[in-house]
C-alpha cells in the first residue's frame, strides 16, 4: 500500500471584505490578517520594502502565532489554510507605505499579497509672532500669521475654525469664523511659499484677548 501527497504551492486568500487598504490615526495600531492554502502548510512572513519585519527589526511591530493549520476545501480538494496577523503599535507618518504578506512552503510558486496603509497626521501649526503675542493698539487692526505643518492628508485650511475669548472671560470663546461682530472681525486668508503652508488672519477692532484655531477634521484639536 502506498499513499499518494500531492504538494500545492501557496495562494493566499483575499480577506473576507476585500480590504486592502487601510488608513490610521498617528499612535494607533495597525492591524493586518494574511490566510494562505498550500500543502504541506505555508509558512506566512511579513515585509516592508523587501525587510522582513518581526519584533527584532522594530519593538512597535507585533506578530501574531501562525494559526494552527486546518483543512480547507477548494474545487481541486483539500488544501491546509494557515493565518498570521501583523500588528504595528504607535503609528507615525513615516509607516504610509506598502506592507506585504509573503507565504511559502517548498512548492514554487510563492505567493504575495501587498497591503497599502495610511497614517493620518494631525496638523501643527506654527505662530511666527515671537513669543505667540502680537501687540496692536486697541480698536486697531493686526495680522497673527501661522505655519502649517506635518499634516497628512494636508490639512483643508478653509475648514479651520477661530475662536476669540477675552482675557477677563477665557472660557466663554466667541466664534469669529466669517463673522463680524461687535467683539472682533475676522478675515482670512491662505497663502503657500516653496511648498510651505500660511495661514493669516487679520483682526480689526483689536482688543486684548486670545485667539484659537480648532481643525475640526481632527475631533476639535486646538492650537
């Protein structure tokens, strides 16, 4: 009596919502699942620009155990089907980029499956004011000029909101986004210099107070 194995090389499956971009906030975890068929069982590595990734080459990076190996039933039979997670702790801009899944098991051919990831980045905005004051005499007009920088995706400048309280009531901050009022008029405007990004907002009927801006695609982050 002899037994018969036939060997198939590896083919890895799409994932079950056919997902295969992703996108993150900056510090959160990205999480990705590659599955692959094959016999004998494949083995499932992790790259990134050909650099095999593991806890070694990177703490962020996590792997999870291969799962253990179970019969999965395609049209030509019976093949293994094994799994393996990657998970990359405390994103930064820098990890947008490719992230590939590679399964082998002796039989060529292998078989690839490239996952794209985002890392959206909050914007920083810089005041070129020294000391972030501007001083003006009262009833007067000023200029408050601001950088933007490190946002990913760019940052839609027209979406940022202004907010003006006075010194005497700092919690009680009065909306002057397109508005003039009695308190302080507004007006804006945009500008970009050698892929640099300015923001200038222009204040007439200046009083002492403070002025925030709030990007409202970022869950009310102020600056």
């Amino acid at each position: 009596t002899a037994t018969l194995v036939v060997h198939v090389s590896p083919e890895i499956l799409f994932p079950i919502d056919d997902t295969f971009t992703y996108t993150v906030n900056e510090s959160s975890t990205a999480t990705f699942e590659c599955s692959s068929t094959g016999i004998p069982p494949p083995s499932i590595l992790w790259t990134e620009n050909n650099k095999v990734l593991d806890e070694a080459s990177d703490p962020r990076v996590s792997l999870g155990q291969p799962s253990q190996p179970e019969l999965f039933e395609t049209d030509n039979g019976f093949v293994f089907v094994v799994n393996r997670t990657l998970n990359l702790a405390n994103t930064v801009g820098s990890d947008t980029d490719n992230y590939t899944c590679l399964a082998f098991n002796g039989v060529d051919p292998n078989d690839t499956q490239s996952f794209e990831l985002f890392v959206q980045v909050p914007p920083v905005v810089v005041p070129l004011a020294s000391g972030k004051q501007v001083v003006g005499k009262e009833g007067q007009s000023a200029v408050l000029m601001f950088r933007v920088d490190n946002a990913a995706p760019p940052v839609e400048l027209e979406g940022l909101r202004w907010i003006y309280s006075t010194d005497a009531s700092p919690e009680d901050g009065t909306d002057i986004t397109g508005l003039h009022n009695r308190t302080a008029s507004s007006l804006l405007s945009f500008s970009e210099f050698f892929n640099q990004r300015y923001i200038n907002l222009t204040v007439s009927n200046l009083q002492q107070g403070r002025f925030e801006g709030e990007d409202e695609t970022d869950e009310g982050r102020y600056f």
